[in-house]
C-alpha cells in the first residue's frame, strides 16, 4: 500500500515565505487527491513559483507544512521530494545532447539504470512525441519540442505529483494543444496534478479545482462552477428561432431557472442558472411557440471571478 495512499498526495497548510521586506507568500494552503488537477491561476509576480517551489522542497518556507502522501517535504526531505516531479518555467535540458542522451543523464540522476532506464526512455519519448526525433541535438529543436522533453524530464521517476510551472510559456499552438492534451491524460492515468498558468483558458480546459493567488494571497478556491456562484454570474442563452418570439420569451421566462427572457428579430436571449443542465425543458418551451435553428450558449469564465476578486484583469 502506499504511503498516504487514503488521503490527498499533496497538502500544504500555512505556507508563507518572505523576501527581505516583501511577502511573496502569505498564508497558502490547498490539497491534491489522486487523478486531479489543480490549477494556480494569477498574474506574474502573484507567488505562483514560490509556492510551487516550497511545495516541491526546493525553497524553505519561512512558515507552513508540505506533506506529499503524508510525508513531510523540505529542502532535506529526499525520500518525499522523490515522488514528486517538478517542470520549472525555465527549459532545464542540455542543448548539445540529443533528447535521449538527456534523458539518459536525468533518469541516472534518478538512480535509475540499466534495462528499466532504457524502458523508461522510450516510454517518456513516446509519451512527449519526440520518438522520432530522439537522437538529434536539443538545440536543433523548436521551442515547443524542447518544452514537451522538459515535461518528459519530469516524469522519469513516476512522480505521484507532477508539478508543472507555466509549461506553456512561450510555445506555438500545435505545441501547446499537444502539451494541454498530455496533462488531461496524467490526470486520467490517476497522477495528481499542480498546474500553475496566467492563462485563463488553460485552467478552465484542465483544471478539476483552482485557486486564485494574487499578491501572495489565495483569495479563493473551487470548481469553475463554485468560483462563479461567488460573485453571482449566470449563463446566457442566444435561441435563434423564428415564429411566436414574444409568447416564446413570455413563456420560457415563467421557469424558476430562467432569470431573465427577452425576444429580438432573430430569437429570444435569456439568462439562466446552469443552463446546460435546464436546456431540454427550456427547448420544450420555447418549441411550443417557435422553430429554434441555433443555440449558443455563453457560461461565465474565470476572468469575470478574477476581476472581482482582485478588481484587476489577470495580465493587468
């Protein structure tokens, strides 16, 4: 059985670490159960790199406590920080080695060696997409490549907890996808997950639960659904139909979930709580006095929660 293995493989409480006179982490704590992902959602200079720099034992914080499958983790903590793989902003790779070779040279650092290193290897090539490329010199790669090997860096020791700072930094879109489409499959492989962006659609995309870090502060936390409801914000509905649009919005607004039903020349728009949960009975309705063609459905983002919360857009 695994260590921790009946409660979260991350929990952090109280984290707080301080630069000379500024706080770049005040008081930061969350959990990590296995199969999830978390997303660190704030601006440059919010403390998502301290905090993620603590957690992995690479920092000593001033205050708090990191336990990775109930084991304590600090800078002299190795039997912890072995289950975790970190991928740090910066590309960690040496550019005169080919990718194998460079996974060859980490997996040693791993105490890993002989018939498994050479397994893993190529299980890591083929995880990143680089099998075909794996003997040429890194420094002959694109940007994008070289970001997915230093991902692939980072899971050579099957971490229960994948850290991973900003990966997408930088990188072109066909890179980025690729690098998006990797981290759903870890969450579904069951690995936990410590994402940290400044981009709002990669944490809708990827992340289970997120917390919004501004200032060193963890302001708040939840699912998308949870951080919406705390500043009220509700879907919109655009129906494009045509017939009866003024019974059809009469009608559709007497449901207790729509909180607002207008008609125009094209259709009827109404704002509605959980739409895509109440979207059947509202098509019954509305059919009953019109012919709807299209359906566009607009559900509150992260952004609007952000902007609440710290009274500032998130590149502000």
């Amino acid at each position: 059985m695994r260590v921790g293995s009946d409660g979260p493989v991350l929990s952090c409480h109280g984290l707080r670490k301080r630069f000379d006179e500024r706080v770049a982490v005040d008081g930061v704590g969350f959990t990590i159960s296995e199969g999830e992902t978390y997303g660190l959602l704030g601006p440059n200079g919010a403390g998502k790199t301290t905090t993620i720099s603590m957690v992995c034992g690479l920092l000593a914080r001033d205050e708090g406590e990191v336990l990775v499958e109930g084991r304590p983790v600090d800078p002299q903590a190795p039997d912890a920080r072995a289950s975790i793989g970190y991928v740090p902003q910066e590309i960690a790779i040496y550019p005169d080695l080919t990718a194998r070779e460079n996974l060859r040279f980490f997996g040693k650092l791993y105490a890993l060696g002989g018939k498994d290193l050479e397994t893993r290897v190529g299980e890591i090539l083929d995880i990143v997409g680089l099998a075909d490329r794996a003997d040429e010199k890194t420094e002959k790669y694109s940007g994008g490549m070289q970001r997915r090997l230093n991902i692939g860096l980072g899971l050579l020791n099957r971490p229960r907890l994948l850290v991973l700072d900003e990966p997408t930094v930088g990188v072109d879109p066909q890179s980025r996808n690729a690098i998006l489409s990797s981290v759903e499959r870890f969450r579904e492989q069951g690995m936990a997950v410590l994402y940290t962006t400044h981009y709002m659609e990669e944490a809708e995309r990827l992340c289970d639960r997120v917390g919004i870090l501004d200032e060193g502060k963890l302001l708040a936390e939840g699912t998308r659904r949870e951080l919406v409801a705390m500043v009220g914000e509700r879907d919109r509905v655009h129906l494009a139909a045509t017939g009866n649009l003024e019974a059809a919005a009469r009608v559709v607004g007497a449901l207790d979930a729509v909180e607002q039903a207008t008609h125009s020349e094209d259709g009827v728009d109404l704002v509605v709580e959980d739409a895509r949960k109440h979207l059947p009975a509202i098509l019954m309705y509305v059919g009953e006095q019109a012919h709807v063609t299209t359906v566009e459905v607009s559900e509150p983002n992260l952004e609007a929660v952000f902007l609440h919360l710290t009274g500032k857009a998130l590149r502000d």
